[in-house]
C-alpha cells in the first residue's frame, strides 16, 4: 500500500493508505483529524471542505494520492496561535451554529470568498455558498457573519 | 391516593400559586429584543424541600432521589386539564414522580455541571438550561456546563420531542438549581457562624457581612454534608431573573467553529471497527440468501455477518467496508410496497377523502385538497452509532431522542434485558422527529454481538435517504360553509400515509391514565396537535390514516405542519373571495388573544398592505401551538427564474422567552424548512423504492433560496408567564406565509407541493 507523508495544519503525519482512499477518510479514520465531517461522500453538501495549498477542496472526493506535497488546513488549523480567525469570531459573534454540523465546510468556504473578495455583496455571497447545504437553515446567519467578518478585516 | 385525586390537589396548588403571582402587579419583565435590565421582586411562598444525595464527600450532587408525592405535587405546576391539553403535558404528568430526580453537581474545582435528560440536536436547549441553572444557583454562566445524560432507566418516559423540553424541564430545573444554592449557603453559614439570612450568592460565590465569601468550589464539601438547609430553597420569581431572558450565544459554539465539537462518529471508542451495511432496494426487503466470500477477501475486511436488515461489513476503515459492501452477493426479497409508486399512493389517499357535498342556497361552500409529498428528515449528520455487545451487556453511543425506547429496542434485538443496556447520548447533528427512532442503535448492537467486537456503525447519505423513515403523504381536504359573512362550518379531513409513533408517546399516554388503544394513539396524537384558533362555527379535524408500508416518523411540527398550514392557505382563499384583506378577515374571526398580537406585531413590521410591483407580494400566517403562538409575514418575488423570498418579518410569543437568540434561530429554522418542503424538496417511492439519493436530488433550501432579509420580533415575557414550546412552532405559519405571498403574486392557487416540481 502506497505511503503518504501529508503536511496538514503545519504537521506532517505519515499514513499508509490506498492511493483512491477519500483525504476526507484519511484523515478521519487513519489520523483522527475529526473537524472535517462526512455529509454525502459524494461532493455535493459542503460539509467536509479543506484547504489544499490555499483553495477550497472538497475532501470526501480528494483521492489521497493527488495530494502530493501540497499542505492542507481543516478546521482544526484555521485559528492562529490561540487566535480565532475572523471568520470564526464572526461565526460566533452572529452566533449562526444550530447543530453546527455543517459549519467547519460552511467556515471554511466562507474563509476562501473573503480572501477573493474582501467585500462580498449578497449575490456574491449567494453564488459562493450556495453548493454547501445546511440542513438546520442558519443560512441567514451565515449571511450577516461573512458581512461581519467582511467589515472586521 | 389516585391519579386524578393527586392531580386534582396539584391543580389546586397551582391556582393558589397563581393568584400569588398574580397579586404583584408593578413588575417589569425584560424585554428579550433588548438587552434591559430586569427589577421587581416577588415572594413565592412555596417551600418544599427535596431529598439528596451524597457521592463521598467531595461535591454537592443534588437530585438523584425520589420525590414523595406530597412535595412532587406541590413543587410542579400541573397544568389545567382538558382545555388546553398537549403531548408535553401528557410528559409532564407522566414525569411527575421523576420531575426532579435530576443531577446537578458542584465540583471542588468551581464548576458547576448539570445532566440533561434530553437531546440537543441543534435546537438549543442545553444553552437555556445552563441560563436556568445558573440564574437559580446564582452561578457563574460561564462556569456553569450542562451535558447530556446518559439514558436514565429510572426516568422512563424521558423524551425530547413535541417541543417540549423547556416545558418539562422548567419546574424540576429550578428547583433542584435553588436546593443547591440553600445548601452553599448553609454550608458558608455554619463555617463562618453567621446567620444564614444575612448571606446572598453571586457569581459562584457566598458573600457574608465584613467581606466574608468562600466559592462553590469551596463549599461544595461541606454543602454535601447539609441534611437540611437552613434557608427555603424556593426559586427565584421570573421577575428577578438576570439571565433568563437574555440572548445567549449556544455554549458549544466555540467547539463548533474549531472543530472541537464531537458527534457520534467524532468519539474514540477503543478498539470499535468501522462498519457498513447493504439493505434491501426496496423498502421493507429482507435477505433471502447472501454471499459474502468476495467481500471476505478484501483488504482489510474484519467480518461480515448477517443482521435483521441486511448484510453488514467490518472493516478496519469506512472505505474499506464500503469498498467490500459492493461485493457482496445478496438475493433481495420484495419488499412491503413492492409494485406500488406515489401515483398509487396517491389515488388511495384521494379515495379515502370524503366525497364533497352539494351546498344548498344561501349557504356557500369552500373547498380546496392540498396534496404533501413524502418528505425525509435528512439530518446533516447521518444515522450512526456505536455499539459493544459482549458478555451479555450493551453499551451504545447514539444521539437519540427517546434513550429508553431505543434501549428497549436494542435489548430485544440481541435477546439480553434492558437494564443490561447502557446508552449514552452523544451531541446530534440535527433531529428533526429522526432520532425519536433508533435503526442506527439496533443494527450497530446486532453487528457488534454477531462479530463480537465493537463497531461504529455509519450510514452513507445514500443509506440515508433510501432507508430512511419520512414525513408521511399526505391530502387535506378542507371544507368551509358560511352564511354570508357568518361562519357555519370549517373542517379539515386529512388522509395520510400512517404516522409512526411507535417510539412511546403511546406508552407515556397509558401512564397518564388515558385509556388508550394502541391503535388509537395516532387519534389522540392528532387531535391534540390541531389547532384552530378561530370562530369558524362548527370547526372539526379529522384524520384518516392508510398503511403503505413506508418508513414514517414525527417531521418537525408533525400533523400541524399539514393541518395548520393547509388551513392558513385555505382561509386566505376564503379571505379573497369574500373580498376581505386577508390581515383584517384574519383578525376579524380570531380567538386568542397572543395570536392577534403576532399577526398585528408582523403586519406592522412588515408594513401589511404596502404597494408593490407586479409578480411580488406579501403573505401572512399564524399558528397557535405550544402554549405558544407566533406569526410569518413575507415578500416574494416571483419575477426570477424561480420565486424567491426578499423579506421575512416573524413575531413569536412564548410566554416566557429564556434564550431569544436561540428561538429566533428556531424561527429561520423554522422558515427554511418551510421554504424547502413547500417550493423545493420531496421525496418519491417507484416500485417501493425510494428515488432521491443525497442532496442532489432531495432539493433542501441553500444560501441562494434564502431571503436576504429576516427579522424576528420576540414578545417579552408575560406577567404570569410561563415558557411554552417554540421548536416547530414557527413551520406550519411559515410555511402558509410563503404559500399564500406566492398564489398573491402570481394568481394561482396552489394545491400540490412542492410548488417547484408542479409549475
């Protein structure tokens, strides 16, 4: 089985996998890197979204093996040195989480609009975030958090 | 003494109760829109004392003991019988010699952590239950934790459904809050040899005269040690509440927005192998002969062994036993609706309707058949559980809302007792009516004895929706005579696919003296959910249920979600046929009084009546439920590519809000899934198969369905008041709200839904 030395969150973890094993599996069952959730294996709800080497993944649908030397965040690696990113103190703030499920692919695609467009209108916001599903319906608060967020940077 | 004895003296208490509330008439309450300050104060008199117990000596653990009927009676406010009269009622009854048979315990290192008998799926219980507690342990909020408990044989009927948990919940949180906080106080009272009177709390802390305070943490020894308190442990009345009623951001956000957040598949359970299982296609299959050799020769295939619903792979990752589970060799049996499709369905439920009368001059008829799909609970987090089943005892992990039902069910599936069965109850991923059952539960344990090993059990989304249980489908056929502008008669005849309740409501029924058949439960269930308040004449719900086999289960709001909205739709109709504005026919026949003040707070908010270009408008409902009542007023535009909400206004009273913030998220909740099952997502049956898959094909609201713009208004609490239930209260209104802002704008009259999947 081929051998994989992944570079997530600033932390490199040797794993020994199958190289069509999901990264999303990778990291749940083989590295207990939890944050990311399974929601449809099938890269359809959001809920599982990573960072690799900067731009927003859906990793149920990530093959272990086209991820090479790049370097992935979940989560788990979003806060910096004990500081909430932006996004999160806004998550908070607007307090959006009911379940919260869904909410680690709903932060981190929303961590990616702002980098490419610090100020985002609603329709904007619409077209970014319309391909992760929340089933709880915080929709509206994810909406006013991005703003926040967009306003805090 | 007898049941009806017993609660005929509590209802007396309570009205005595009341009349003392009702003496004090200069109290301001906050107001939950805004962050005031509450003043006032108001005795209670009521002093009742409960048992305790010790855990050695190192922290006050108060509850975990039974209360005599005497101080059960005194300390829980029945509520009044036959007038209004509710499936939380019935759980409050049921819970009465248990009500306050709860754990609460202060640790030395100055934490204080409350057991909640409940289930918080997202809907924000734990967070006000931690404002309770902490408002009447005068604790520190921020030190101050509830989890869940574990399942509590010994409180049999605890459930978290019908919106009822703050309602149940209340009375017995308080109380067992202010039995810890009299004994702190006696605790601090008697190390510092001071009369207890002149002591108060705060913070988690004693304060005495001369600077004197001690922490929780510190006290909390000699607190375990205190037989009897030396000040009444009576609860704080709502008027001096600090907490209570302010909004509160939910107390898992921070683990939510890092990741920390543990579900049920999060949990690190030593040795528990990943597993799967192939069901049958059809729904209600079974095996008839199965090969397994294949998948036995995959990598990293621990087991595969045969269970009630199928065949179930273990391995050592999920990949690896979804990988196995397509080789496996398995020959299906039919299943229960083998043969039959929705068209089928549908044409028996059309039959079952009653055949429509003629109506003779002067009087008129309304009529209108509203057709619902089937439609799946598709919680974000799928079905899944861990279980160990080894030497004759079962230890689950899953997020259930009726532990002790689930229990019950594992144990009969794997022949052992049910008091062998230990359950805990992991945070949920969404509820919505799922996780009053336990597929996930049962099938983990009946793998984990068959292998003999533990396992964690997931269902894939596609298991999910495909073997799943649904919203069931659904006609009302609704019937409305009047006599000019006289109303004679209103009634609504619901037709529907059966309803399954058979996780227990039934069973708290029985104990709550209804002489019930089990049969019946589904009748007595109905009826105490249909609401009608309106002078309608002669107003009547009724319910016909047919059998197709299907999966079904409580969806949010459950029969309201069909009778009221149908009924806010129809009588918009009725509204514009007989030429009234549909705000003012609404307030012209209402009959409650709280359901008057949303719509009037909405069509305010919302500017009722305003202009607007064509192919938009407004829309307006109302629901009474609860002991609650709330109200929806939204734009639409239909002038896209397909209508899309531009604004919501939403009004809600519930007597007593604890936590604003989060009923207002039950309130968007409320408005999505609203928006989704009335425009968007349905679910349909071919050949007894289920056809959507994943979020593909079953069309929940995204970002881009959703109004740019929502507003709820929440009434601050009554004098008097006391909190009702608000989880599914806001869906039927909402959802009539966006139906009838819809058939506005566009001058049709909707009558299949989802609208989106019929235009």
């Amino acid at each position: 089985m081929p051998f994989y030395s992944l570079m997530i969150n600033g932390t490199i973890h040797d794993v020994e996998a199958p190289a069509d094993m999901s990264l999303l599996s990778v990291m749940r069952d083989l590295l207990g890197i939890t944050g990311p959730k399974y929601g449809c294996g099938i890269g359809a709800c959001g809920t599982c979204v990573c960072h690799i080497d900067g731009v927003e993944a859906r990793v149920c649908v990530t093959p272990v093996g086209s991820v090479g030397n790049a370097s992935i965040t979940t989560i788990e690696g979003l806060a910096q040195d004990g500081e909430l990113h932006p996004v999160q103190q806004a998550w908070i703030d607007e307090d959006v989480a009911q379940c919260g499920f869904c909410q680690p692919g709903q932060i981190m695609t929303a961590v990616k609009l702002l980098e490419n467009n610090p100020n985002p209108s609603d329709s904007e916001i619409d077209e970014a975030m319309s391909n992760n599903v929340c089933r709880c319906g915080t929709y509206m608060r994810i909406r006013a958090a991005i703003k926040r967020a967009a306003e805090n940077r | 003494m007898s049941k009806d004895n017993s609660i005929a003296e509590a209802k007396q208490e309570l009205s005595q109760s009341n009349n003392e509330k009702g003496a004090e008439t200069h109290l301001r309450t906050p107001d939950p829109n805004n962050s005031q300050e509450s003043s006032g104060s108001l005795e209670m008199s009521r002093r009742h004392f409960m048992q305790f117990m010790l855990t050695g000596s190192a922290s006050l653990v108060v509850g975990g003991s039974w209360l005599s009927s005497e101080e059960a009676k005194a300390a829980f406010a029945i509520p009044e019988l036959g007038e209004v009269f509710d499936i939380a009622d019935v759980l409050t009854i049921v819970e009465l010699p248990y009500a306050h048979n709860l754990v609460l315990e202060i640790t030395a290192d100055n934490r204080v952590q409350f057991e909640l008998p409940r289930l918080d799926m997202g809907q924000g219980i734990a967070t006000a239950m931690a404002q309770l507690v902490a408002e009447e342990l005068s604790s520190d909020y921020e030190l101050t934790d509830v989890v869940h408990s574990d399942r509590r044989a010994d409180r049999p009927f605890s459930m978290t459904g019908n919106s009822s948990t703050i309602r149940t919940m209340w009375g017995p949180v308080r109380m067992v809050a202010a039995q810890a906080r009299a004994r702190l106080i006696t605790a601090a009272a008697q190390r510092w040899d001071v009369d207890p009177g002149l002591l108060t709390t705060e913070n988690s802390k004693v304060l005495g005269p001369n600077g004197m305070q001690a922490t929780y943490g510190e006290l909390t020894a000699d607190a375990a040690r205190v037989w009897h308190p030396l000040v009444p442990a009576t609860p704080k009345s709502v008027y001096d509440y600090d907490l209570v009623g302010q909004p509160r951001v939910r107390k898992n956000a921070l683990d939510i927005v890092t990741g920390k957040q543990e579900f049920t598949l999060d949990i690190d359970v030593p040795g528990a192998l990943p597993a799967v299982v192939a069901r049958a296609p059809q729904i209600g299959g079974s095996v008839i002969s199965w090969d397994g050799s294949a998948a036995r020769s995959m990598p990293g295939v621990v087991d595969v062994v045969e269970i009630s619903s199928g065949v179930a792979v273990i391995a050592e990752t999920f990949n690896q036993a979804k990988k196995a589970r397509k080789t496996l060799e398995i020959q299906w049996s039919n299943g229960v609706a083998a043969g039959r499709s929705d068209e089928d369905f549908r044409a028996e439920l059309n039959r079952a309707l009653p055949r429509s009368r003629r109506t003779f001059w002067p009087f008129k008829s309304h009529t209108a058949t509203f057709e619902y799909p089937y439609s799946a609970h598709a919680t974000m987090e799928v079905m899944a559980a861990i279980a160990d089943v080894r030497h004759g005892k079962a230890e689950i992990w899953y997020a259930s809302q009726s532990p002790n039902y689930v229990a019950k069910e594992v144990a009969k599936a794997i022949g052992i007792a049910p008091f062998n069965v230990t359950m805990h109850i992991p945070y949920a991923g969404g509820g919505f009516g799922r996780r009053l059952f336990g597929e996930a539960a049962i099938e983990a344990a009946e793998i984990s004895k068959a292998a003999g090993m533990p396992v964690k059990l997931m269902w894939s989304r596609i298991d999910d929706m495909k073997s799943g249980r649904f919203r069931p489908m659904a006609q009302c056929a609704v019937r409305s005579t009047w006599l000019g502008t006289t109303p004679v008669s209103f009634k609504n005849t619901i037709a529907a696919d059966h309803t399954d309740f058979g996780h227990g409501i039934g069973d708290a029924l029985t104990a709550a003296g209804a002489n019930v058949f089990p049969h019946a439960f589904t009748q007595i269930g109905f009826q105490t959910m249909a609401s009608m308040p309106y002078r309608f004449g002669d107003t009547d719900h009724s319910l016909i249920e047919r059998d197709f086999g299907v999966p079904t289960g409580s969806w949010r709001s459950v029969f309201s979600g069909l009778t009221t909205t149908s009924n806010e739709i129809f009588i918009d109709e009725i509204a514009r046929s007989l030429g009234y504005d549909e705000v003012f026919f609404r307030r012209r026949y209402l009959d409650n009084r709280t359901a008057r003040q949303c719509l009037e707070k909405v069509a305010e908010m919302g500017n009722w009546g305003r202009s607007m270009p064509d192919g938009h408008a407004q829309g307006v409902a109302i629901h009474v439920e609860y002991r609650s009542a709330c109200a929806y007023l939204v734009e639409i535009d239909t002038t896209g590519d397909e209508p899309r909400l531009s604004k919501v206004f939403c009004a809600v009273d519930v007597g007593l809000p604890i936590n604003p913030l989060g009923l207002k998220a039950q309130m968007e909740g409320c408005l999505v899934d609203a928006w989704s099952l009335m425009f968007r997502a349905g679910n349909h049956i071919d050949d007894g198969q289920v056809r959507e898959h994943a979020f593909t094909d079953f069309l929940w609201a995204r970002m881009k369905h959703t109004p740019p713009e929502m507003d709820v208004y929440v009434f601050p609490a009554q004098p008097g008041g006391e909190p009702g239930g608000a989880g599914e209260l806001g869906f039927p209104p909402a959802a009539a709200a966006c139906v009838n802002a819809y058939a506005r704008a566009t001058g049709t009259a909707p009558r299949r839904f989802p609208i989106g999947e019929f235009v």
